[in-house]
C-alpha cells in the first residue's frame, strides 16, 4: 500500500493502466515470477490465473524466452531498420495463421486493430464497421463504444454507440450489434451495407464473460461479410496461439479476412501482428495504406515471439491438448466446490481461457452478464488471494503451458478453503 501511495504522487492513478486500479484491495506490487507463480514485494507468492492478463502462454520467466532475449541483448536492443529476426518470425507466422498470406508489426492491440480497419478502409471504399457489444478492440475512440455499459446506458442509447469515457471523439463510423444475433447483423447490413467496411469481433467474447459464438454464427459472419462485399475480422489478441496453435480460426474451422494478435504471441514481450489475405495486405506491401512505427518489428520483441512460437510449434497437439484438458479439469472443479455450498455459477470459455460467473445460466451475449453477481465474484477473488491463488477482477481465468496436475490440485484446495 505505501508503494502505491508513493506511486500516486508522481504516476496517474498510480498504475499505468486504468484496468488496474480495480485490483483489490489495492494494487498489489511484484518483484519475480517463474513457471505459474508471481511473488510480491511483502514475500507472498501466488499461483498466478491472471498470467498478465494473457501475454504469459508459456509461464512466467520461461526459460526458452530469457535465453532468446539475452542472446538478443548482447546484440542490440533496435534497429528502425530491417533485420533477419523479422522475415524467420514472419514466415512462422504464415506458416501457422489461415489467413495469413503477409503479415506486419506493431507493438499493442490497440494499433494492430486500427492498423486493420484503415486496411478494411481503403480496399472497400467504406468509412463504417459493425462491432458487438461488449467486444474490445483497444483504446482507441474509435472502437472504446459500447464496451461494459450499464443496462441505463444501454436502455437511453437506443441502439447508439456508447463512448466509455470522457473526451472520445465523434464515433458515427460504428455500427453496434449484439453477439450472437444474426438477426442484428442481416439488419444492420441491409441497412448500412454499402457503408460497411468490416465486421470485427473476439471469436469468443473473452473480454466480457468468454461468451462462445453460437453454433454457427461465425460461419454465419463469413458468409455475409462476402455477400456484402465487407471484410471479415478476427480480433485474437487473447484467442491467438491460445485455443490451438493456430488460434480461433483453426478451433472453429472458419478463417476471416484479416486477424489481428498480440498477448501470446510475444510470450510476455510487447508485440501485436496483423496477417492477412495478400490482395489486401499488398495494399500496405505497396504503400498504398500507411503503417508506421518507429519500434514496429524490433528485435526485442520478435526474439521472444520467435521462441514462443518455436516451442509452441515443436509438439502443438500434445500441447493444447493438455491446456484444454488442465483449463477443463479446473473449471470443473471450480463449479462442484462453489455449487457444494450453494452459490449459482456458471463457467464459460475454451480450455486455456474461461470465465467463472456467479449467476444462473449461461450469457449468450454481454447483456446476459449484466444478471452477473460481481461483488460476490470480488469477495470471492478476495478470499482466493489469502489462499495464495491470483485471479483477475473480471472473472476471466487463463492457464499457461507450465500449469501442471499437481498446481490444478494446489489450486482446487485452495478454492475449498476459499469457499469454506
């Protein structure tokens, strides 16, 4: 708390994301992690669910990535110039995505994502996308609309964008549907068609409750998107070379546009990609669609996303097989402890990545997480801290490679305790 205190002074809020200042009870401070624990600067250690939320896949400190970034440190740190380290990442990245004919380099979510609407901007002549509820594409005041609102924002909206905060600019380009509502969808297209560059969305809605797309809506997505002459995007900053090597399109057998990635790909170190298909990536090839970056593609980054993709590729079946089977087995495990003594909940998601909701039913889309009982999910986040587990403040849980049987037993103790 005192180094919080002292962080406030002189750093906004005290943390250097607005996600967490939700930490309870107040945001804790690290020192060093290894494997799936995370040590704090008071000498707690923690079973970490959290894994920065998403980027660590392979563990905190995962020796494959240290040795990758210090071999690359007694080189040089960046370049703004070309590099090998950027073809061989590149080439793997073709290799593994479905949509991947090219790719390129950014360093956050966010720009990744703005990267790929201007894309979807110039090769369709459109100045419009459709995005759903509850989705989340970056900070950006273009694609920060209709996030986490409350039902009263939702009810006097009427249908309109919702800014998240002050000071976003004008946002008449987004059109906003609800997940899994195809009906939605076909009206917003015939609607707005020839306005519509894009359609972007998470293949699941891992940002707001891990909802899984309906039994083929994102067959549905593709299928209208090519009717209307509109881009498909996937947005895999968290479902990339997480649900399987090659992410939601090969864990749905439906392969988009466009995909953008970040998290996971660096293994821990800052990096996001956009591949695509190469009629619209030779758009950037060409110059015709501007991407810049001073730090896009440096050698820092792209030693970690090497060796991250390297180990991930070396046994993939054998790998995400046992993330699905771990992710499983603790969700399971989480609903017969918390259903043992009586409180309504609900897990959702995919292997590696789920959430767990105190409530009745599934959500099919964000409204239905609204019924959600978030101070019981906090007070119960609470009580598994002093048990040594870390969960993050929105109920979303992630399992990395180095998770084992017998942390998942450690874990599923501590939860009995937790909810006794």
């Amino acid at each position: 708390m005192a180094r919080h205190a002292r962080s406030a002074r002189t750093l906004a809020g005290g943390v250097s994301s607005a996600v967490r200042r939700s930490a309870r009870p107040y945001p804790l401070f690290f020192t060093s992690g290894a494997g799936p624990r995370v040590d704090d600067v008071d000498g707690n250690s923690y079973i970490d669910y959290g894994l920065a939320w998403g980027p660590l896949i392979l563990g905190h400190s995962h020796p494959a990535i240290t040795s990758a970034l210090h071999r690359q440190l007694d080189r040089e740190l960046t370049f703004g110039a070309q590099h090998d380290l950027e073809y061989a990442v590149s080439e793997l990245l073709v290799g593994i995505v479905p949509c991947g004919d090219l790719v390129t380099f950014a360093s956050s979510g966010t720009e990744i994502v703005q990267v790929a609407l201007r894309l979807a901007r110039a090769v369709t002549g459109r100045s419009r996308f459709l995005k759903f509820e509850g989705h989340y594409h970056g900070w950006d005041d273009s694609v920060l609309v209709s996030y986490h609102p409350s039902a009263a924002e939702i009810g006097a909206a009427e249908g309109a964008p919702i800014p998240v905060a002050a000071g976003q600019r004008r946002h008449d380009s987004v059109i906003v549907a609800e997940w899994n509502d195809r009906t939605a969808v076909e009206r917003a297209i015939a609607t707005h068609g020839s306005e519509i560059s894009a359609i972007i969305c998470e293949p699941i809605l891992c940002n707001s409750g891990c909802i899984p797309p309906d039994p083929g809506f994102l067959e549905f997505l593709r299928e209208i998107t090519l009717q209307a002459g509109a881009l498909l995007i996937f947005d895999e900053v968290i479902t990339g070379f997480r649900l399987k090597l090659d992410g939601a399109q090969g864990f749905y057998d439906v392969t988009p546009d466009l995909a953008t990635y970040a998290k996971a790909i660096g293994g821990g170190v800052a990096l996001s990609a956009l591949a695509g298909r190469r009629d619209f990536m030779h758009w950037i090839a060409n110059g015709r669609v501007v991407h810049a970056g001073t730090l896009n593609g440096n050698p820092l980054a792209l030693a970690g996303a090497k060796a991250t993709l390297e180990h991930l590729s070396k046994d993939a079946a054998a790998i995400y097989t046992n993330l699905h089977r771990l992710g499983d087995r603790l969700r399971e495990g989480l609903e017969q402890a918390l259903s043992a003594h009586g409180y309504p909940v609900v897990t959702s998601g995919a292997g590696p990545v789920f959430q767990v909701s105190f409530m009745d039913c599934p959500a099919r889309c964000y409204r239905d997480l609204l019924r959600a009982d978030t101070p019981l999910y906090n007070d119960f986040a609470m009580a598994l801290l002093d048990e040594g587990v870390l969960v993050l403040p929105d109920g979303r849980w992630y399992v990395s490679t180095v998770h084992t049987d017998e942390v998942i037993d450690e874990t599923l103790a501590a939860i009995h305790r937790a909810v006794a």
